[in-house]
C-alpha cells in the first residue's frame, strides 16, 4: 500500500494512464463488478480532466484533488469547465447520461435521487481511502 506522499506524487509527475491504473489498483473497482464499467468511466473522466488541467497549469493535482473531484457536484462543474478539450467534456456529459434517471434539463439540484444514488455508489468504489 502507498502512502499519501507517494500517492501525491504520483497524481503530479506520472502520466494519466500511470495514474488510472494506480487507482484501479488501490481503489473497489474491481469488488462491484456490476458497476466496474462506469467505474472505470468515472475514473478515466476525472483523472484525464485533472491531468489536463495540471499539465496547462491551471491546477495542483494530488491525492485530495482527485478524490474531492468525484462527486456529482464536481462532476457537473466538469462538464461546464471553460478549460477543458470538448472531448473531455463530451466524455464527462456521456457519464452524466449513463446515470438512470439522468436529465439533461436539470442542474444538479434537480437530478432525481436514483441519479445521485446510482453516482454516489461509483465514487465509493473509486474514491481512494487510505
């Protein structure tokens, strides 16, 4: 197991696949094989739209900045973020749409509870809990 500063390190200096896999490794994923697949979305969401921003220099990501990064609150942000490729962006609203009950009418307030239910159940088994 790694410790945070080894994990902080990670998350600032290592490519977004080297990060992605760290965090299959250390995370659930793998335990919900009923939700590995959007797991693994979230995952490939939020690690490429961090390492974009940092690689910009918009952003100092670690450990903490990556797991404060998943929730559906933040997840929305990221779908607006004026900073971020369109193709990062298309990817994170293609999450959002694979969530049950996801409308693309409301804000996040206004997503039903089986949206924020369904959400919240992926960044438990991809939030990184040392």
């Amino acid at each position: 197991m790694k410790n945070k500063e080894e994990l902080d390190l990670i998350f600032k200096t290592k490519n977004s696949e080297e990060i992605k896999k760290t965090i299959i490794d250390l995370s659930n994923v793998k335990k919900n094989q009923a939700l590995y697949g959007k797991s693994v979305l979230l995952i490939n969401i939020v690690v490429d739209c961090l390492v974009n921003l940092r690689d910009k220099k918009h952003l100092e990501v670690s450990l903490d900045t990556y797991n404060n990064n998943l929730s559906l609150e933040r997840i929305f942000y990221l779908s607006e973020h004026h900073k971020i490729p369109m193709e990062y962006i298309f990817m994170v609203k293609n999450y959002l749409r694979s969530l049950p009950g996801f409308n693309d009418n409301k804000n996040y307030f206004e997503q039903s509870n089986m949206v924020k239910d369904q959400h919240s159940r992926i960044e438990k088994s991809v939030k990184i809990n040392l």
